[in-house]
C-alpha cells in the first residue's frame, strides 16, 4: 500500500501531489526490471571469491610480508 505524496516548495505551496495510485502504478512498472537488476548483481557476487578469505589464506600459507620483504634482499 501506498500513501499520497504531497511535494512543497521552499515556501511551503503544494507543488505536486503523487496519489496513490500512480505511485503504485510506478512501482509495478519497474518491478520486473528491478528483480533482473538484482539477478545479474546475485551472478556477479556469487562469481568474485572474497578477497579476505584469499588474504587470510595466502598468510596460512606463509606468504606474509615479513616473508616476501626477506626474499627481496636474498
């Protein structure tokens, strides 16, 4: 449910009134374009690895930078 929207100026005069029927009108318009914006964005999330756990990870595996500055001056 939406409720009617009232738009004033600085000055405080009505300058446009949204009824609640264009509002929803408007919502169910974008609505399928919204749900397939937010489809794409779930693929591309669930395709990028998390650069903390790849962080956490390469430091396990003694790839720290105390490690690499070492190998520099070998």
């Amino acid at each position: 449910m939406f409720y009617k929207v009232q738009v004033l100026d600085a000055k405080g005069k009505l300058k446009k009134l949204l009824t609640s029927d264009m509002l929803s009108k408007r919502h169910w318009d974008l609505f399928p374009d919204n749900i397939k914006k937010a489809e794409k964005e779930k693929k591309s999330k669930t395709n990028k690895k998390n650069k903390f756990n790849a962080f956490k990870a390469r430091k396990l595996l003694g790839y720290g930078k105390l490690e690499i500055a070492c190998k520099k001056w070998i």
